[in-house]
C-alpha cells in the first residue's frame, strides 16, 4: 500500500504541480502587458457593456411589442379598454396606433392626448417612410418580426413600428412614446446595475450633444469618449466612462490582481495536492479496510457452515444413538443457521443503506417488548458463552414511532458486539428509560473497552477496534455499528458512547418521544 501511495503522489507531482509551477513562472515573466492590449481589452469590455442596455433596451421595447400583438389579437369592444390599461401602466408610453398597408388608420388610443400625434402628421410620417413599412412586410412574409423605429419631425417623441398578420392581413402597429421618459424610468435599474460604482454611464442627444441622463449626478469625470448610439432610440447615443482610474493605473492594478490570483491558484494547487494525497490514502485504506471485510465475512460464513456441514453428516450416518444428543446437535445447526442468517442479513441491510434502498415501517411500538424478545433469543447463547446478565426495563415508558424490525437489528448489533468484545470478565446489563423527551434502551458491557482515539471511527464501515488482537479473535464484518447509526439517524434519534480501555463500553439509543 505504501508503495502505491508514493507512486500515485510522485504521478501527481509529474502530471499536475510541475506543468503548474511551469505556467506560474512563464505567466509572473508576462504580467506587464502592453497598455495597448490592456487598453483594447477595457474597449472591449465598454463595448459588451454597452452592448447589454442596447440589447436590454430592445428586449423592453420587445415586450411591449409582444404585448400589444397579444392585445390587438382581441375582440374590438376589449381592444381599447385594454390598450388603455397598457398605457397607464407604461408611463413612457403616450400613443398606440394600428393602420393598414393602405396607410388607413384604424386604431388611435388616446383619441385626445396633449402628447399625441395628430392625423396630419402620422400621414407625413408614414409616407415618408414607406420604405421602412415595405421592409417590415417583407420581414413578416419571412416568419420574422422585426422592430423599426424613427424620430418624430418636431416632436419629443419617438416611434417603434412592427407588423402583424390578423385575418390575413398585414397591419401595422405603432408606439408612440418619451424616449428621455424611457431611459430614465425603464433603462435606470438596468443602467445602475451595471455601473455600480466602477462606470459612469450617461446618455446624451445626438444633435446637442446634450446629456439627459447620467447613472452618477456627482461623477465629474472627463469628456465621454466612448459611446454608442441606441438601437431603437436613434437619436440618442449610450456613452460609459471609467471612474477614478485611468488605463495605466487599471493595467498596473490589473497586473497584481493576475499576480495574486497566480498565487492563488497556485496555493490552491498545493492544496488540491494535499487533499488528492489524503483522499488515495482513505480510499487505499478503504481498499485494504474492504479486503479485511471480505476475509472475515469468509470465514464468518465458512465457519458456520462446516459446523452445520458436519454436524447434518455425523446424523446423517446414524452415528448418534441417543435422543439427547440428537436434540443437541440440532440445536447447534439451528444456532448456526441463526448466526449464519445474521450475518448475511447485515450484509444485505447495509447494502440497502449503501444503495439507499432502505425504506422503514413506522408505528406507535413499545420499547420494552422489543427488548425482552431480543434478550430471550440472546438467552441460549450468553448462557453457553457463560456470561452474567441483567434485563432493566423502566415501567410505563412512552410507546416511541419507529420501525420496530430495525430496533430490533440494532439491538442485536449491540449485544453481539458485547459478547465479541468481552474476554475475562462476562457480564451483559440490558437496560430502558426516558430522559426528558427521549426514551432509550442501554447496553453496558465489562469487556475491552474503546480508546477515545478510536471511538472517532467505530461508525465507519468497515472499521474495527483492533484493541489486544481481539480483531483476530472476534471475527466481524465491521458493519454492525454503520448499520446502527443509520437506523438511529433514520430515526432522528442519538447515539451516545461511554468507554474506556479495560473498563467496558455502553452504548445507548435515544428515540424522540414524540
């Protein structure tokens, strides 16, 4: 096993920290980049983050569109009420129009708005834009919906346009609304998100290069240099500036941030290592752990089944006479069949565990029954092992809800283990109470005891105390007390352990009462 170890350590040496180590010095010899590249790279990261309220702008508008096609989907005598709803629910939005390729209008809602636009103007307006309806057209034959927009001739106001198909026909929709009114109640949240307190983002009109808007009204910073023009908003542009930094300083800063996150990631390495190295070392120890399992269930099994081989054979023969021994032979098969059926029940139960197959059958059952069965099964047993013991049952205990077949394995586990583990002095105490909301049931014993190092580990599968060789005495699969922490885990119970070397263990099983 340890060479394997020391062979699985030095492969991870080779094939994971030595190209790392490698890497980390090339990459601290690379930290000072060129302030072009540092510069291209915050370019592109103004662009991406102009890009996301351009797209966030026309996913809004968007929306609205989609809920508008839903709208003018609907019978006439709801159609206005509902467009009406709309635009007192989207301040920005002033006026809804609907015409079709004729350039006939069919729906105006306000009909009377100080912000509306009135019929001589939509008719200017879309005549001189007949291109852009004939595109849309052309979009929507394609299975397409595509979102036009144009600035209204001396008016505040913009327009978005898109087409849908109704009965057939192609119609045309448009939006009127405040673009200054948009960006600041709809795009705001979206913009303050992104600028937080790194970007100074403000949007200003293309033609006055005036600014309408600004995500920080006490950034003083220099002029915008980098900006975008909206998507659907097309005489406004989206500027972004750095705040308190300037791209020296964000390639400098940038150069010790790659050089600590080198550093951590190199501590992370040498972590991942140490944990690689400690989990071979479980899984080995598992490995060996597994391969003790299957040597001792083997003669756990092999054991049982020559004494009950033998004993059927020296019947068979007719070579026992008397009706004594020919009852106390089968009394031994019969014990052996028990011990043998136990031990391959805990095999199973534990794989059901392993699986998560184990399922329970809860009810109301009374502790103190449970316990006398299991001690009267142990009674032929302890006697001939020659050990002492006492059943203590607490009158009038609380019935507890559990599964009273999976008490009983647990029960059993205990005792067993009491009896492997007891050498000079043999005595047994069986005993139940309640403490507070609990009911529980005890089993002391006189045996070798538990050292506190190992009691750390006496749940774990596979694991046994190896105190005094009595492992090679007392053979065991090791799954007896796994088994048990999952029945009272299951049960949303406790298990308490008191033990000391040479001075016997006890083990007690809290149930909640209720």
């Amino acid at each position: 096993m340890i060479r394997t170890l020391k062979s699985t350590i030095l492969l991870i040496l080779v094939i994971i920290f030595l190209p790392t180590i490698i890497f980390s010095i090339y990459e601290i010899g690379s930290l000072r980049n060129n302030e072009k590249v540092i510069e291209t790279i915050y370019k592109n990261q103004l662009d991406a983050i102009l890009y996301s309220v351009n797209q966030y702008s026309e996913d809004a508008i968007s929306s609205w569109a989609n809920k508008l096609e839903y709208i003018l989907h609907e019978e006439d005598k709801y159609k206005k009420e509902a467009l009406n709803q709309f635009i007192n629910e989207t301040p920005s939005v002033n006026q809804i129009l609907q015409f079709d390729t004729n350039k006939n209008l069919l729906v105006l809602v306000p009909e009377h708005n100080e912000t509306q636009v009135n019929k001589e103007s939509l008719q200017s307006i879309l005549s001189s834009n007949d291109t852009i309806f004939r595109r849309l057209q052309t979009y929507l034959r394609g299975g397409y919906r595509k979102i036009e927009s144009f600035a209204l001739n001396h008016s505040n106001n913009q327009i978005i346009v898109f087409a849908i198909e109704l009965h057939n026909d192609i119609l045309f929709n448009a939006i009127v609304f405040d673009p200054v009114r948009f960006i600041g109640e709809v795009l705001d949240p979206k913009i303050q998100e992104i600028a937080q307190n790194e970007f100074s983002i403000s949007v200003f009109k293309i033609k006055s290069d005036s600014i309408i808007y600004s995500s920080d009204k006490q950034f003083a910073g220099a002029e915008i240099t980098h900006a975008k023009a909206f998507w659907l908003i097309p005489d406004f542009s989206l500027g972004i500036e750095l705040k308190n930094q300037t791209i020296s300083d964000l390639a400098k800063s940038r150069s010790m941030k790659d050089l600590i996150l080198i550093c951590i990631v190199d501590l992370g390495l040498l972590l991942g290592v140490w944990l690689i190295y400690r989990n071979v070392r479980k899984q080995l120890e598992l490995s060996q752990l597994k391969s003790d399992f299957v040597s001792n269930v083997s003669h756990e099994i092999r054991t049982p089944l020559a004494l009950i081989s033998m004993y059927i054979e020296t019947l068979e023969l007719g070579r026992v006479k008397t009706k004594e021994k020919i009852k106390e032979y089968y009394d031994i098969i019969l014990q052996e069949t028990q011990r043998l059926s136990g031990i391959v029940n805990k095999i199973l139960n534990f794989s059901q565990i392993e699986s998560g197959k184990k399922t329970y059958r809860f009810s109301l059952v009374d502790i103190n029954a449970i316990v006398c069965d299991v001690a009267s099964t142990f009674k032929f047993n302890l006697k001939s092992e020659g050990f002492e013991y006492t059943v203590d049952c607490k009158a009038k205990l609380p019935d507890v809800y559990v599964d009273g077949e999976s008490v009983t394995d647990a029960l059993v586990n205990l005792i067993d283990n009491a009896i492997k583990y007891s050498l000079d002095e043999k005595q047994i105490n069986i005993s139940t109470g309640s403490d507070k909301s609990w009911v529980f049931v005890e089993v002391a014993d006189k045996g070798i005891g538990i050292s506190e190092n190992e009691q750390k580990y006496i749940f774990d599968k596979f694991y046994r105390v190896t105190e005094k060789n009595l492992a090679l005495k007392a053979k065991g699969s090791g799954l007896g007390l796994t088994i048990v922490k999952h029945i009272i885990d299951s049960h949303r119970g406790k298990i308490e352990v008191k033990s000391k070397k040479g001075e016997g263990t006890v083990f007690r099983l809290l149930f909640p009462i209720n």
